[in-house]
C-alpha cells in the first residue's frame, strides 16, 4: 500500500480457506509501496461454502481483483464471465480480474513457473523433463513445459493419477509429448536420461525436511532439478542434487512471479520483483 488509504484506494486480495500463513499479502503490498500505487491487498477467508457469494461481491463492491488458492481453484472458474485458455485447459483459476464489470478468470501458475525456470538458467524448449506428483501443481507444470517444448514423463505414487494427467494432457495436445511411468526402475531410467527435474509433490516441504521424491543414486550432472518446494530453501532433493553435481533451484521465484503475474494483470505495470522477493 501507498500510505494511508483513502476514499481512492483499490483493492485486490486473496480468496482461500485458510489464508492466514500468506505471504502474498507481503508480497504484494511491498511492491504496491515501491511504485507509489494507491492499491491495498488484503486476505479475504473464503469458506468453500461461500465462494459464489464471495466472487460476485467482487463486482457488488469494485474490487480490482483476487488471487485464488486452496481449497477454491478448481471451482472459481465456474462463476466468471471468462476464463483464459490456460486457465480452462488446467482447470484451474488463480487470479481473478474485475475488468470493468467482466469478471475475468487466469492461472499464472505455469507461466510463474517457466519464467523461474528462465531466470535459473534454463531453457525448457527441447528438454527432456521428468515431473514428481499428479495433483495441481503438477498438471500447470506439465501443461507449461508442453507449451513450452519440451518432452515430459509423470511419475507419481498413485500411478493411476499421472497416467490420467498425462492422457488427458496429450488429448489436448494432439501430440502426445507426456507419458507416465511407474515409480520403480523404469522411474530411474527416465530419471537418468533426463535433463529436467521438476518437484510437484510435497515430499520435503516443512516439517519432513529430510524426505525426498527421488533416491540420491538417480540424480546426475546433466540434470537441472526444480524443486517447486519452499520451505526449507534447501530441500533434501536439492542438497543431493548439488553433491551428485546437477544444478537445482528451489520454488520461491515461482511463487514470485505467479504474483507478479498476477500483479500486472490487475494494474498494467510490472512490479519490481526484486522489492517482492526481498519480503518473502
Ligand atoms: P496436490 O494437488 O495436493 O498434489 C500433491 C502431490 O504430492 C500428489 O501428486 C501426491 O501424490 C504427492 N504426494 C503427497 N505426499 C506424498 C508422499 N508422502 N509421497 C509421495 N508423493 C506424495 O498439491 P499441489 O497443489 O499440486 O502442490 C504440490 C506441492 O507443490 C506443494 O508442496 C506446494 O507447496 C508446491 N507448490 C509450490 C508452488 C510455488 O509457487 N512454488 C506452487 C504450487 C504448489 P498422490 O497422488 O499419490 O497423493
């Protein structure tokens, strides 16, 4: 927020339940202060019983617009006067945009990502990637990096999930660039041959730091591993992939640039993600 708020402060804000461990608040109120906006982004808890009335209040009192996370993702979409390609085809809306009345619904979720993995140095065109998990994160993920050329393998501890991801991500290419594979032997061998590592699980994350989605003997040299986990920065999976001698990086510019993403959507202006990184 730009000072004090006045009768001409614009709101924007998160719709969860909860959303009281949010650092979007933070994130997004620092970057506001940065560019002198007169903006103010406030967490709003949305019970799941709730979230129609909730997003129609979004026009009923001017809004600019929210963010949208767990447990409302996958339904907000159903209330919007438009929903982007992206978000449509994942099935999932993270960002709400009051466009004059219209109600516009978007998920930066994979773009987030692959600017992350840009910024970190590598390139997802042409890369022969490996992703953890089958559930949210992990159908933006794959959906992003298809977009964005590469080859992609699922493998998830309920193999029915990823060979349901990847077939309906591939009806939707047309391509079939996403296959599953079971997480034994044939999950090591897809992992030796990869370039790309992605972790969509919440295997690591905060408290069971010394858990990994991988065993260390798969990991290699040629391989970059995104580690979408946070918290701890240093994921055991990225530990053992700095001593096998891949590079790694963990998930907190994705979730920096979702919201800038998300930022400039509802203001026009990118903001500086560097004010936005040094919060979080
Ligand atoms: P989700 O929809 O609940 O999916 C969870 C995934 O993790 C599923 O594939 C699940 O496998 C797997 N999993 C959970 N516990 C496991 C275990 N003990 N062993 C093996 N696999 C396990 O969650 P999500 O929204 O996709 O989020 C996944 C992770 O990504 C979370 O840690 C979240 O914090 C992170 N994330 C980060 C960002 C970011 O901006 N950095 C954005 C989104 C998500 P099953 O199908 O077998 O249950």
């Amino acid at each position: 927020m730009n000072g004090h708020i006045t009768g001409k402060t614009r709101v924007v804000g998160l719709f969860g339940h909860p959303v009281q461990h949010s650092c979007s608040p933070a994130i997004h109120n620092a970057a506001f202060k940065e560019l002198g906006l007169n903006f103010i982004y406030v967490p709003f808890d949305v019970h799941p019983d709730d979230l129609a009335a909730a997003v129609h209040g979004i026009k009923a009192m001017g809004i600019v617009g929210v963010n949208v996370t767990i447990p409302h993702k996958n339904h907000a979409g159903e209330y919007l006067d438009w929903v982007s390609d992206d978000a449509r085809m994942i099935g999932s809306v993270n960002t709400i945009h009051n466009d004059d009345g219209v109600l516009k619904g978007y998920s930066t979720d994979g773009q987030g990502f692959i600017k992350a993995l840009e910024s970190a140095g590598k390139s997802p065109a042409g890369s022969n990637a490996v992703v953890m998990g089958a559930g949210g994160a992990a159908r933006a993920t794959v959906y992003a990096l298809v977009k964005a050329g590469a080859s992609v393998t699922i493998i998830n501890r309920t193999h029915e999930r990823a060979v349901d991801l990847a077939e309906s991500l591939n009806k939707i290419s047309g391509i079939e660039p996403v296959r599953s594979v079971k997480l034994d032997e044939n999950a090591k061998d897809a992992i030796v041959c990869a370039d790309l590592l992605v972790n969509c699980t919440s295997v690591g994350m905060y408290p069971n730091i010394d858990a990994s989605p991988v065993p260390k003997e798969w990991l290699h040299p040629g391989l970059f591993v995104f580690d979408q986990v946070y918290n701890p920065a240093e994921t055991t999976l990225l530990r053992e992939a700095k001593s096998a001698g891949a590079q790694g990086v963990n998930g907190l510019r994705m979730l920096i640039f979702q919201g800038a993403l998300s930022f400039e959507i509802w203001t026009g202006i990118a903001p500086p993600i560097d004010v936005m990184e040094s919060v979080v």
